[in-house]
C-alpha cells in the first residue's frame, strides 16, 4: 500500500495545481501584471497538456509500466514546472510553467488506475478509485485558505519552492516505492494501439457519458457556481467561498459514497445512470428558475457536485471491456475524454454564455447556459442507454482477465514447449 500511498500523495499535488492560481491572481496580477486573459491561458494550458499527454502516457504504461512513466514526469516536468514558476519573472514564464506542471501531473491518476486494474480483482476497481479520488480532493481543499495563509506570511514565490520540493520528493518516493506489474503480451491477431480501442462497440455508448458525466459537474464547481452566486445571488467573496467549498466538499463525498454501489447494485451502468440523472433534474431547476433562494440554489449546487462524481464507476464501466494488454492505453484514453471534455466545455460555454448576455449578469443568460449543460449532458445519457452493463458481480469475467488468463496460457504452453 505505501505505493498507493505515495501516488495518493502526488495526485493530491494534482488536485492543487489545477486550482491553486484562483487564490494567486492578486499577487500575480499586483507582482508580475498579468492581465485575466494571460491568467485564464495559463490555467487553460494546465488542462491542455494534461489531456494530451493521456496519449503517450497510455503507452508508457503500457510498455514501460507505471514507475517510471509517472516518477520521471512528475519529478521532472511537474518538479521542474514548479521552480520555474516560483523564479518567473514574467506572465509567458507563468504560462509555461503551468503547461510543464499540467505534463507532470498528467500520469499519476492513470499510474494508480493501472494498478488497480493489474493486481485487484474487477469488483474492486470502482471503490478503489473512488476512494484515490476522495483522498486527492484534498489538494483543492489545501489551494484555498490554507494556500493563502501561507502566501501572507512567506510569500508566493516561497510556496512555489515548497510545492517544488514536494513534488521532486514525490516523484523520488513513486520510483523507490512502486513496483510494475507483469507486462501482458498481445494475443495473436489482437491490435495494440489506441484505433484498436475504437473498434470495441461497447465503448462507444460509453465515452459521450465520460465525455460529459463530470464536464457538468466539475465546469460548475470551476467556472460558473462563483459567477452565478455572485451575479444572480449577490454574494461576496467570503460567501461565495464558502458554499463553492460546500460544493467541493460534496463532489469529495459523493466519490466515496459512489465506490461500492457497484457492488451493492450489481450494477456499473445504473448507478452512473441514475446518479446523472439527479444532476440533469438540478441542472434543468437552475436552467428554468435560475432567481432562486440562497438556500435551494446552494441545495442544487450541492447537489450536482455529490450526484456529478461518478467518475470510478464510469472508468470501472469502461474498463471492463478492454483487454488487459491496453490497459493503460484504455484508462488514459477515458481520461482524456473526461479531462478534454471538463476544458472543452469551459471554452464552449463561455461563448454561449458571452453571446447570451452574460457579461451584464443577466439572469437569462443562466438559463441559457444551465439549459445547454442540460441538452448535453440528456444526450449523453439517451446514448449510454444503448450501452452494456458490466456487473461486477454474479461470477462474471471481464474481458481483462480473459486476456489476462490467455496471455498465461500462453506462456505456460510456451514454457512446456521449452522443457520438452
């Protein structure tokens, strides 16, 4: 365990680094002058690069196994991201940094997941990734007050050591406390590439849900809860902190509350149909009655971030039917269609929302921009209806351990060839 542990640790790290700049745009803004706009790409270019480099990652893991892949990328592009945002002297320095740090936090979810995947049973893949997730929640809990705390007293350019330092550690601990798996070979005639993963019918009722099942929630909870409760419900900064924080803590719980229901139901497809389902009944309220009291707003909100964080059962949903010897290449390529589809969005709907009127704080532009959360996130869901459960229960097989199995198969009969 002291290598979940350890990789527990560095996804904390990734939890923070994609928040913290929310508490740094003062002194950013006041030190270095950046404008909101070079602000907004260098928080933009943290998720561009994470999303992108699910691509390679899938591979390295795959073929030179979570150790290393996720060690040198965390030491050295996260590691290295953060000193040079600590001795930037100006917003391209910044930006940079960010997008080297969005490198180095790219593999370390994918890192535990392939894990998970390797040495656990199936039936466990959910509350185990759940459980991760919930842990690393608390790097945004730590981006909030406790960062700025720190800021006042040592300065941010002290905090950008310290997360330097840490992260390096981090990345030391991943290559002295990780041990890769067995490489599984491919079976003959089985493709090994990311088209191959295209060609399984199965994942294509999936991913629109991956797509879109946390884009709502962690869109709201990033971009839009803090313009909406101060717009629409006239909420200053102490206010609105905290009920985001409610929000944050909600998304927190409701992965834990999602790891065993898999198990509990049988079922891996319901629970994340259902749990969406209460996400699109509070979208749409927002959408059809965005002037609403403080208290339901905040009940609504809450709501979306506890229901919106199904995102171990989607993965253990979509999992099941990938073959063990793409594996890595399966789990990141599910995870760029999360995190793609959490950036993608928040570009999307900010010109819905300028083009409805938004920028004046029209309530109408809420109901324009809660309604199109809504469609979307309906035909996502009108799509998974078509796909195949995967029950982790009732004796069943995934098709990872029948790779699995035939690959040892394999192996056993070659090895008896040998001895004869």
């Amino acid at each position: 365990m002291s290598a979940i542990a350890v990789l527990a640790m560095a996804y904390v790290l990734s939890q923070f680094f994609r928040s913290f700049l929310a508490v740094l745009v003062p002194v950013l803004k006041s030190d270095l002058g950046m404008s909101a706009g070079e602000l907004s790409a260098a928080s933009g270019l943290w998720f561009v690069t994470f999303a992108l480099m699910q691509f390679p990652i899938g591979y390295w893991l795959d073929t030179y196994g979570p150790r290393r892949t996720a060690a040198i990328l965390h030491g050295l592009a996260g590691g290295g991201g953060a000193l040079l945002f600590a001795t930037a002297q100006g917003s391209s320095q910044i930006i940079i940094a960010m997008g080297l740090i969005g490198i180095g936090c790219a593999p370390v979810l994918m890192a535990a997941f392939f894990l998970f995947a390797r040495n656990y049973s199936p039936a466990r893949f959910a509350t185990l990734g759940s459980t991760f997730i919930a842990v690393g929640t608390l790097g945004g809990i730590f981006s909030s007050e406790p960062l700025a705390a720190f800021v006042a007293f040592a300065g941010w350019r002290a905090a950008g050591f310290a997360l330097a330092a840490i992260t390096i550690a981090t990345a030391i601990g991943i290559m002295l406390l990780v041990r890769d798996p067995e490489r599984v070979e491919a079976g003959e005639g089985k493709g090994g590439g990311f088209l191959s993963l295209f060609r399984i019918r199965a994942l294509w009722f999936i991913f629109p849900c991956i797509l879109l099942g946390y884009a709502v929630a962690g869109g709201i909870r990033g971009l839009w809860a803090g313009t909406y409760l101060s717009d629409i419900q006239g909420l200053g900064e102490v206010e609105l902190g905290r009920i985001t924080l409610y929000m944050a803590i909600a998304l927190a719980v409701g992965t834990l509350a999602y790891g065993p229901l898999d198990r509990l139901f049988n079922s891996r497809k319901w629970v994340v149909f259902f749990g969406n389902l209460a996400v699109l009944a509070a979208v749409i309220w927002l959408a059809l009655v965005p002037q609403l009291s403080l208290l339901l707003a905040t009940l609504l909100l809450v709501v979306i971030g506890f229901f919106g964080s199904s995102y171990a059962v989607q993965m253990a949903h979509g999992k099941a039917f990938v073959p063990a010897h793409l594996t890595g290449r399966g789990v990141t390529l599910m995870n760029f269609f999360s995190i793609g589809g959490v950036g993608l969005l928040q570009f999307v709907t900010g010109g819905v929302f300028a083009a409805s009127g938004g920028e004046e704080g029209e309530p109408g532009a809420y109901s324009i921009l809660f309604g199109f959360y809504a469609v979307l996130l309906a035909i996502a869901l009108f799509v998974y209806l078509f796909s195949r459960d995967a029950k982790p229960q009732d004796g069943e097989m995934s098709d990872t351990l029948r790779t699995s199995e035939s690959g040892l198969v394999k192996k056993d009969k070659a090895k008896a060839r040998s001895t004869s």
